[in-house]
C-alpha cells in the first residue's frame, strides 16, 4: 500500500475537553475540507472495539454513560493493541486522506507521535492545546512545536491560530 504524502501534518495533544477539536475544527473551516482534513484515533479504536466487543460503534462516539460503561476496558484494549502493533490505528486513519493538511485531533500517546515521526519525518509538528495545567501521555518526552492556550479568551485564541494559520500556509 502506497503512503499519502501530506505537505503538513498536525498532531493535537492536550488532556480531555481543552479544546483540541475546537481548534482543529477552527483551522479545517478557515483552510477548508479541500485544504485540510481532520484525522480521529479514537474513532478507528473505538470502530474495531465495537466490532470485536459486539457494541453500538455510534454510541461510543458521544459522551454518553454508555461510552463511559466500557471506557477502561476500552483503554487497556487500545494499550494491548499498541503494543502488539504500535502503528494500528494510525495506518487506519490515515487510508484514504488526500488532503495537503492533516490535523490528528487527539494525538494520546508517544507511540502515535513517533509513529507518525518514523513514516513521514519533517512534516509532522506536534502541538499542544491547554485550557490550563494538566498532565496527559505526551507530558513527558515530546518537544512541542506549538502550544496554544485555550483558557476562554477569544481574542488571544484568535491570535494564535493565526500565527499558526501562516505557519501552515506557508507549507502549501
């Protein structure tokens, strides 16, 4: 199978509710689904979990109590996937993307970043998204190449996705 070959590719870090799908969604809409495209590894794991587990793959999606019902084991299912093949649900998500911008959402886990490091080298830039401290699995051991503070202040949120707007136009 042939690679895509994406000119830029954004990995979002950040704990639950910062705001990484806010921003990605901000930076699809003001580049456009021709331009960029939003790239979910949750959405493969939690497909194939349903698959293997017999659940609704629809309510896993939402923020439901159902979802929550199966999110530990989900997550120690994931984990024991990685380790068996650390590139599992990366290679899922990226068949079929052809836009020049890739922005993965909720980048987890060192292995997901170095993952996309191995394949696509230089044009991989991981960022973090922060509504304020946390700690999530990239804490430790990630330089980061954009951090971008969403503690509920339009105007400077509005500031840096444009500096990062011109970062990644300059890459087309």
């Amino acid at each position: 199978m042939a690679v895509p070959c994406p000119k830029l590719i954004l990995l979002f870090s950040g704990k639950r509710k910062s705001g990484k799908d806010f921003v990605a969604e901000e930076i699809q809409s003001r580049l456009g689904p021709d331009i960029c495209t939003i790239l979910r590894l949750s959405g493969p794991l939690k497909k194939q979990y349903a698959k293997e587990h017999g659940l609704d793959f629809q309510r896993l999606l939402d923020s439901s109590a159902y979802k929550e019902m199966y999110r530990e084991d989900m997550i120690r299912w994931g984990e024991e996937r990685r380790r068996n093949d650390p590139g599992f649900f990366c290679r899922i998500v990226v068949e079929g993307a052809v836009q020049p911008i890739w922005v993965v959402s909720d980048t987890r886990r060192l292995s997901d970043v170095e993952w996309f490091q191995d394949v696509y080298g230089d044009v991989v830039k991981v960022l973090r998204v922060d509504d304020a401290e946390s700690e999530c699995g990239l804490d430790h051991g990630v330089a980061f190449d954009w951090v971008i503070t969403n503690d509920g202040d339009q105007l400077s949120l509005d500031a840096q996705l444009e500096k990062l707007l011109q970062f990644i136009e300059s890459k087309l």
